[in-house]
C-alpha cells in the first residue's frame, strides 16, 4: 500500500528530442531564474522602479550566481564532481551550491544596481519572495535528477528511488524521504508569509525583508539538512550545509535587528508597502 501510494521518481533526468537531449535539471533552473526575475521585476515596478534594471541586474546576477553555485558545490563537495577535466563545469548532473549561487549573484546584482544609483536595500527586499519561489521551483530538478533525498520511510508520500542512486547507508529500502518537496513547499509557504503577513501587517525597514528571507530558508534548510542521507562531507558529525545553515541563521537575526535599529534612529526610508508609488528620485538615492 506504501509503494502505492508513494512519489514514483522519473528513470531518466533527460528527454531525448531528435538530435537534442534536453535536460531537466537545467530547465527547471531556467523555470526559476524565469520566476526570479518576473517577481523581482513586478514589485520593484510597483514601487516606482523600471525594468530595464532589472534585466541588468539579472544577466549579471544570473551568471555569477551559476559560477558561485558551483564553486560552492566544487569546494565543499570535491569528492562528489566526476573525476573528468570537465568535471567541475558538470552542472547537468547536478551539484550547484544554494548558499554559493545566492551569495554570488545578490552580491554582483546589488553592485550593478549600485552604480545605478538605485536603492539597493529596497531592491533586496523585492528579490526576496521571488528567491524563495525561485528555489523552490529549482528543486524540481533534484527530483529528476534522484538526488537530495533523506532517510528512508515508510510515510505514504515516501519516494521512490533506483537502486542506482541509492545510499549505501539504505540499499535495501524502497521510499525515502522526499527532502526536495519539503524544501520547495518550504519556501513557498515562506514567501507567502513575508509578503502577506510581515510586509503588509508590518512594514519592515529595507534590508528588513531580505533579513527575514534569510532567517526563515535558513531555518528550514537547517532541520531539512538534519533528515538527508545523500553523501555529503562532515565537520564535528553534521554536515557541511548543517553548519552553514545555522551560522547564516543567526547572522540574518543579527542583520535583521541591527537594520531596524537603524531605520528607527535615522530618517523614513523609502516605503515598502504593497502598490505603494514611490518618487523616481527616492528609489534612486542611496545604496
């Protein structure tokens, strides 16, 4: 009855069309980036921003975000990329950092929206539920690909997993954990909270919102990480991601604070409210 009612995995991560092969994984993060940016794009519009930074921000953002995440993946996980002179350039099969790809990209995004003269705190906070949706919709490709999966259960929405992708810790089980979906339903439900429940009911301060983000996918990425079994290196008995996610915990809580500290001694920045118009000239003033 479990096997029944259990998430079947597909047999293969890539679909052959012709001469073509177009894999999965690398669609579902194009499926991400799409939703990033249209997010992102909408709500800094609706606060007075214009597109055209946007698309800027998102080429630059968007390549170094790839490089960040797989060198990332490379240096924590070296012993997992194939041992081909291509190896390291193999995002196909998987292996692409989250916490290297946002750092990466929000760092590079938010220089081009620098030199633009735009408010980059307030732009942080419009990326924010888009980032949230964005990973969520890129861990579709983990399922694809049999990858992330946790421990073993026999819960009916276990998933299934061949024998081929398989945890020597687990070979003989049928159902796992499937961490991906916990991870994108996650941040879905975290999206909805920081736009509908933090920032309509409560209006943080810019870089308040993006604070949060921070806080909320770190939380949940760290109790996740707790039930994953896939190979990953150790440090002190938990893994690698284990330890990242609670230091980037608790320097969101720090960032968030320190942020609404100062807003309240400085004066009113550029509001954040939903629909709410803002002057050209506020939304491109300070950084």
């Amino acid at each position: 009855m479990n096997l029944l009612a259990s998430i079947p995995s597909p047999g293969s991560g890539a679909i052959e069309l012709g001469p073509f092969t177009i894999h999965m994984y690398g669609l579902s993060l194009l499926a991400a980036i799409g939703f990033a940016i249209w997010i992102t794009g909408t709500r800094w519009v609706n606060r007075g921003g214009d597109w055209d930074l946007i698309f800027r921000c998102a080429v630059w953002g968007v390549g170094a975000g790839i490089v960040g995440a797989r060198l990332y993946h490379v240096i924590t996980s070296w012993n997992q990329v194939p041992d081909q002179w291509w190896g390291p350039l193999a995002i196909w099969k998987g292996g692409l950092g989250v916490w290297g790809g946002i750092a990466a990209g929000c760092l590079v995004g938010g220089l081009i929206a620098r030199r633009s003269g735009a408010n980059v705190w307030l732009l942080a906070d419009c990326l924010a539920p888009g980032l949230l949706v964005a990973q969520a919709v890129g861990r579709i490709g983990n399922w694809w690909n049999q990858e992330l999966y946790g421990k073993a259960t026999g819960l009916p929405w276990g998933l299934e997993i061949d024998t081929a992708h398989r945890s020597f810790s687990a070979l003989d089980q049928a159902t796992y954990h499937p961490t991906f979906l916990y991870e994108a339903l996650w941040n879905l439900l975290a999206a909805v909270v920081l736009v509908y429940v933090v920032e309509r009911r409560f209006h943080p301060r810019p870089p308040g919102l993006f604070a949060l983000y921070i806080v909320i996918y770190s939380f949940g990425r760290f109790w996740i990480e707790l039930l994953r079994i896939d190979p990953a290196n150790h440090v002190l008995g938990l893994r690698v991601n284990t330890w990242i996610s609670a230091i980037v915990f608790v320097v969101g809580i720090v960032w968030f604070v320190l942020s609404q500290r100062r807003g309240r001694r400085s004066s009113p920045e550029t509001p954040v409210g939903p629909r709410m118009d803002v002057p050209r000239s506020r939304v491109r003033s300070g950084g």
